[in-house]
C-alpha cells in the first residue's frame, strides 16, 4: 500500500537555536489538504542530541528468521551526538507518535563502552543493530550496539571477540548471503569541532570498508579505499540474494562498488565513478570535493 505519512528527523545543530531535535511527521496523502506539510512535531526531551538516522524496531521487512510478518510500529531514533537511544511508539496513533522507552547514554557507556550513534537496522531475529562512530571520549571505534527487538532493552555489544574497525557510520546487510558490510566515519571528537582541511593526513577520516560474517558477528574483510575518502552511505541492490552494492565516499567523490565474484568465497571492490574537485572561492579549501553521500 502507498505510504501515508513520512518520518522526519530534524536538528537544530549550528543553527544558534537552542530548541531540542524533534521527529517531524509528513503527511504523503494526495488526498489530504495537508498533503507535503509537516502535521506534528515530537520534540526530544533532552537538547543536542543530534538525532541521525531512524530505523524501523522490530519485524519491518520480510527477511526475519520468525517468518514473521512486516510491522512498522517502532521507530529507533539514535543521537549521533548525545548517544542517547529515543524509542518511538508509531502503533495506531502514527500520525502523531510519541516517545516509548529512552536509553540514557550511561547506559550506554559503561554497559558497551561505546558512544556517538549512528544509523540503526532491525536484525533478521528482530533484535535492532546500532552503528556506533566511537568510545565515550570521542575518539574513533567502530562497531555496534544491539537492542532487544522486543523489549528495547539494551542488551550490549553486537560484535564477537574480534578486532573491531577504527571508526564506524553506516552499515546494511543481505541475510541470505551472511555478511554485513559497514562504513568509516569521522573520529567524533573531530567531527564535533567541524571540518577543518588541517585533518587531512592525519588518519582522522575513515577509509575502509569492512565485511562481517553476520551469523558469527565476526569481522571477516577490510578494504582499504584510500587515506581520507571516507566512506559514508552503504546500499546494497534490492534484490535478497543479489551480491553487490555501493558505497559512496564523501571526501574523495569516489563510489565503489562492492561484489562478490562467482564461486568466490571472498567479497571485492572497484572503483566504478569518481566526482572531480571543483575549483571554487570564498571556501575553507580552493577545491570542494565532490561529497558522494
């Protein structure tokens, strides 16, 4: 069925506004004399959470080891920021949701010793997966977090006993094919101070792209895409058994491409577009890379 409504995250970071992020709901009904507009906003209780990517809790697709059927009655919303977990009830009021269950960053910290959250997948068993950029202090480590899919509690560390990236950002995963594959981010402590070009060469950007064993939660790959690309956004093809997708690079303007090659057991990249620099003024830099995200 056509979507009816769209959820929204909005920020006031940088913005000299100092107002809590809120959930903003779209209305998507062509019908509606509020058809485009925003029909409600919840607001966080706390300020500068920076809330990033929201992600479905619970049964929303139907790739879960249950069989069970798709269910969009929660929304995760990490804060990047903050790292603190906001649970969204959506249920029968999802033109106006509001906020279930709130994992404090406490909790956080000291049950998995990471910090700054960023993009949030339900799991084939139900459980949700949360990316995280670093540890508590800011500095970069890669890696996730996972939430009891039915109770919203957190339950710890995703990852086995294995070497973790040194940063982390975005991730998605083909359950069919046993891998997930994620991201490099900003070292936090330097992304919260803003983009500076004294950071180039200095192995704060992320440059890899990591493959995991999804059932072992085990880090099985790493592809080096080059010192400062950082890899941010990564999408597989839609199809459930298809073995390829792309990762966009934000500071090269380089996209690869993802694979794997038939009858091989390991997974491989190439480079398939690169965005030139363009020569501009009145910027921190005289060349604005092309920001593939």
């Amino acid at each position: 069925p056509r979507e009816e409504v769209a959820y929204v995250t909005c920020t006031y970071r940088n913005t000299g506004i100092d107002q809590p992020d809120f959930l903003a709901t779209v209305d998507l009904n062509p019908r509606s004399c509020h058809y485009g507009q925003v029909i409600h906003r919840l607001p966080m209780p706390n300020l500068k959470d920076e809330l990033r990517c929201a992600g479905w809790g619970g049964p929303a697709c139907g790739c879960f080891d249950s069989g069970a059927a798709a269910q969009r009655t929660k929304l995760v919303l990490p804060g990047l920021i903050s790292s603190r977990i906001y649970v969204v009830e959506l249920g029968a009021q999802c033109r106006a949701p509001r906020i279930c269950k709130m994992i404090e960053p406490v909790d956080v910290f000291w049950k998995c010793n990471k910090g700054y959250l960023a993009v949030s997948h339900p799991l084939p068993n139900g459980d949700i997966l949360i990316a995280n950029m670093g540890d508590p202090a800011g500095n970069g480590k890669g890696g996730f977090v996972v939430l009891d899919g039915a109770t919203s509690e957190l339950k710890g560390n995703w990852e086995g006993e294995c070497e973790t990236p040194t940063s982390g950002c975005d991730f998605w995963y083909k359950a069919r094919l046993n891998v997930l594959v994620s991201s490099s981010g900003l070292v936090p402590k330097v992304a919260g101070r803003g983009f500076s070009p004294d950071d180039f060469n200095k192995g704060l950007f992320g440059r890899r792209l990591n493959v995991w064993n999804l059932s072992c939660r085990s880090l099985t790959q790493c592809f080096d895409l080059g010192e400062d690309s950082l890899p941010l956004s990564v999408r597989f093809l839609h199809g459930p058994d298809a073995a390829e997708g792309y990762v966009g690079c934000a500071l090269s303007g380089a996209i690869f491409r993802f694979y794997k090659p038939c009858e091989a057991n390991n997974w491989a990249v190439e480079e398939v577009i690169r965005i030139p620099a363009k020569d501009v003024s009145g910027w921190i830099m005289p060349k604005m890379p092309g920001s593939c995200a």
